[in-house]
C-alpha cells in the first residue's frame, strides 16, 4: 500500500491558489490553474464535494476512487477558499491474481464506509431530477 498526501487551497473558480510542502514538484507548476488540470477527469468525481463544501460552509470528508486508488478527502472551507487534505490509500496491486483481489477486496471496504452522500434534494416531488 502506497500513501501519499498532499495539501492545496483553490479559489471560488476552483483555481489552485496554494499548494502543500509535502509535494512542492507535484502541483506547483499547476498554481493559477484549474485543479482539473491537476486531475483530469475529477471533476466529476470531486466537484460535487467542493460543491457541498461551499453550499454548507461545513467541513466535507469522504473516500473516492480516483485514478487506480482510493483517496481518503477532507475539504475544509476558509473564506471564499477551500482547502483540501488529500491522501491516496489503496492501489490497485496488478502484480499477481491474489494481489489483485487483495486489493480489489480493500478498496471496496473503504469506498463502503464512506458516509452516504446527502440525498438530492432536487428529487423530491419535482421532474427536473428525471431525465
């Protein structure tokens, strides 16, 4: 199992604004930029709890799969900002059949506590939730 952590703040328009110690070659050369730049195609998978984050001004933690492993996520809103702890768990161990399992097994344990994400309110009584 490979953990890596890193810390970053973005911006209102999700623009990386300050970036974390522990990584100073990962994402500084991605200040100023969109955070989808940093991680593509995430922004399906962490919008929405950047989203609840700013909805609520509560701090939002959760667990999602994102690239190959499970990433544990607190976002933390400060001002107009938020910042995000990110901390890459489990990988998808490819190198043999058991490890595969193995890890397969462990990743869905994870993603399987995560707490249950709050109902879409849009749902209740109304048609535009329909597609």
């Amino acid at each position: 199992m490979t953990t890596r952590a890193w810390t970053f703040v973005i911006d209102e328009d999700d623009r990386i604004v300050q970036v974390g110690d522990e990584d100073p070659r990962g994402m500084a050369p991605f200040l100023g930029h969109q955070v989808w730049d940093y991680l593509p195609k995430g922004q399906a998978i962490f919008g929405p709890h950047f989203d609840r984050a700013r909805a609520t001004g509560s701090e939002v933690e959760t667990i999602v799969y994102y690239s190959g492993a499970t990433v544990s996520v607190r976002i933390v809103p400060a001002g107009r900002s938020l910042v995000v702890y990110a901390t890459r768990q489990t990988e998808v161990d490819v190198r043999t059949l058991g490890t595969l399992y193995s890890s397969l097994m462990t990743i869905e344990r994870e993603l399987a506590a995560r707490a249950p994400a709050p109902p879409d309110r849009r749902a209740h009584g109304s048609r535009q939730a329909l597609p």
